[in-house]
C-alpha cells in the first residue's frame, strides 16, 4: 500500500505513524527530500514579509536536518 501525502497534515501523521512503527530505515532520502519541501513552503507562507525564498530554503534545510539528525537518527 501507497501512502498518499496532499498536505502538511497528512505528512506529519506519516511521520508520527513511521516514528511510532519502532523501525529507524523509514525516514529515506525521498522522505527527507519531501519534508523539505514541505518545510520551506510553509516557512515561505508564514513568514513571506520577513525571509526572501532561498532564506526559507535555507532555513527549512538546516531544520530538516537538525530534525534527522535529532529525532530519526537518535538512539
């Protein structure tokens, strides 16, 4: 079965479903990929007056990666 994702919502119940399945191979580079770009969108929506595009990039990035690094990878 294919988990659609439409949404930041449906997104972060995939991620909490995947977190919570115990396994630490879930969290892929394609997955990274996509939550990045869900990051940056919603960075880019809230804050438009305050960061150009690439600084919201910038920003959804290093949180991604913080947020790897942090909380999938972490034993």
């Amino acid at each position: 079965m294919t988990t659609q994702i439409k949404n930041s919502d449906d997104l972060l119940s995939y991620l909490v479903s995947q977190a919570n399945s115990g396994q630490k191979n879930w969290f892929g580079f394609a997955q990274q990929r996509l939550t990045g770009i869900a990051l940056a969108h919603d960075i880019a929506k809230n804050h438009a007056d305050k960061m150009t595009p690439e600084q919201a990039v910038d920003y959804a990035i290093k949180l991604n990666n913080a947020i790897y690094q942090k909380i999938i990878k972490a034993d």
